[in-house]
C-alpha cells in the first residue's frame, strides 16, 4: 500500500436535517439542504514498519461543533484508503462507505447527509429514498446570490459540547414523526421561495428548523440557547443550532445588522466562505 492522504470540506447545514436517519427516510422519504464551506478535514495513510499502515489527521474546527465533523472524517478516511490502494470511487459510493464504516462503529451514529454533502460543491439539495439509495442535486445560484449568501450566513461557537447520540433517540421516536415531517418539508418551502426571488426566506426556514427541532427534543435547547436565538431574532434575522450536539449558532443576518449582533452575541465567530 502506498502513502496517501485525501482533504474534505465541512458542511453547514440549512434544512431538513433529521430526515436523513434510514428509521425516517426509508418509511417516508427525506432531504436536505446544505453548503460546503472551506474548512476541512485531511486523513494520511502512511505504511509502517510493522506491515501496517498510521492512519493521522487534522481538523480546522473543534470535533462536535456540529458540522458533521464525523462524516467528513469517515469520508476522507474512506477517499485516503482507496487512493492508497489506487481504487477509483465515485462520492455516492466514498459516501455510502464511510456511513457504514461509521455506523457499523456505532449505531446511530449519523445520518446520511454528514459524508454525502462533505463531497458536493456549492449548496446542494440530497434527496433520501424508500430504497435506501441517495441522490444529489445542486441548487444553481446566481453569483450575485453567491455574494450574498457568503456575505449574510454568519457561524458562531457556542461553546457547548455534546454527544450527537444523546438527542438522537429522541428525535427519531416514533411520537415525533409529525415533527419530522414538517421538517421533510422545508427544503422544498425554501427552494419554492427561492424560485420566486426570495432569498432572505432561508432566515425563516433556519427558524423553522430550529423550532421544530427543539419541539421533538427539548433536551436540545437551554435558557442560554434560548438567549442566543432571540438576540438574532432582534437584530432582523434568523438562527439555528447546528448538528444534534448544539456546536455553533447558525445566523443568516443582513449586513447592516451584523455588526450589532455579533456585539450582543459575545461568541467567538467561525470565518467561513462557502465553496461553490
């Protein structure tokens, strides 16, 4: 085996999140949406003395921050192997491996859209089938949409730290699956207003997300989240926590308004640009 080494990008997600769990998607269908930002995740595989391989890696954010930092690890692990064994895969198959190989070390684990959308430029829409197979279709954007998107949706770490695992269960449970069904909904709610021109309805439908979210696991909320969200709500915007471990706050905000918010925010602001 030879040395190789593969880098992915995090992703930020926007909507439908939850739906991407094969105890949903497969009974009902699921989507989501979501951007790759330029932040990554690199896996080396380097053969050792021993007839085995090291596998090292490094990380540009925190692990659990809630940008499925596990799925683009898998990922690139999975691309870091096949290059090293000079197999070439398509990302619909690097994606469906390093869901396994991650599942398969825990169930539970993560939903589909962590390795799927870590391989996909620009924003993309990833649709779940009843057959259990994926399908990715990228969202066109103007590049004056482009600019705007880069310049309104804003990441801060909240600092908080959890186990992804811990509100998984809830969430998927059966008295929420009318939850889990309005956010199947809203990725075709924001590509609808989208089509119509309106590209300040994402600051609704991350509401929405959120909402719905703390609504089928309020374990997933707090008074000091509670806090975060409303001071992005008095300053014209919308917000939402991001992953199952509550890692960073997601705002979409105009820019005549960031400046206030990230004063009354106080958090230390993840710079990003996303990779169309």
């Amino acid at each position: 085996m030879q040395p190789a080494k593969a880098r992915v990008s995090y992703r930020i997600p926007l909507v439908g999140g939850f739906t991407d769990f094969p105890q949903y998607y497969t009974k009902f269908g699921g989507q989501t949406i979501c951007c790759l930002i330029d932040k990554f995740i690199e896996v080396s595989i380097i053969p050792n003395t021993h007839r085995g391989i090291d596998i090292k890696s490094s990380a540009d954010l925190p692990w659990g921050i809630g940008l499925g930092s596990s799925g683009v690890y898998y990922a690139a692990l999975v691309s870091a192997l096949a290059e090293a064994k000079k197999q070439k895969l398509g990302k619909l198959k690097i994606a469906e491996l390093a869901y396994q190989l991650e599942n398969g070390i825990e169930d539970n684990a993560t939903g589909r859209q962590d390795s799927v959308s870590c391989l996909y430029r620009g924003c993309s829409k990833i649709n779940y089938l009843r057959d259990d197979s994926v399908t990715v279709d990228r969202i066109p954007l103007s590049r004056e949409w482009q600019k705007k998107l880069d310049s309104r949706l804003l990441l801060f770490d909240t600092g908080i730290r959890r186990r992804a695992r811990d509100s998984i269960k809830d969430l998927l449970s059966r008295r929420n699956q009318p939850v889990l069904d309005e956010i199947a909904k809203l990725p075709d709610l924001l590509l609808a207003a989208w089509r119509k021109g309106d590209i300040d309805y994402l600051a609704t439908a991350i509401s929405l997300q959120q909402a719905l979210r703390s609504q089928a696991s309020p374990s997933c909320t707090s008074p000091r989240t509670y806090d975060l969200l409303r001071i992005v709500q008095s300053c014209g915007g919308g917000a939402r926590l991001t992953g199952a471990g509550l890692g960073a706050l997601l705002c979409y905000c105009h820019e005549k308004n960031q400046e206030r918010l990230r004063r009354k925010l106080g958090l230390s602001e993840i710079k990003f640009s996303i990779l169309w």
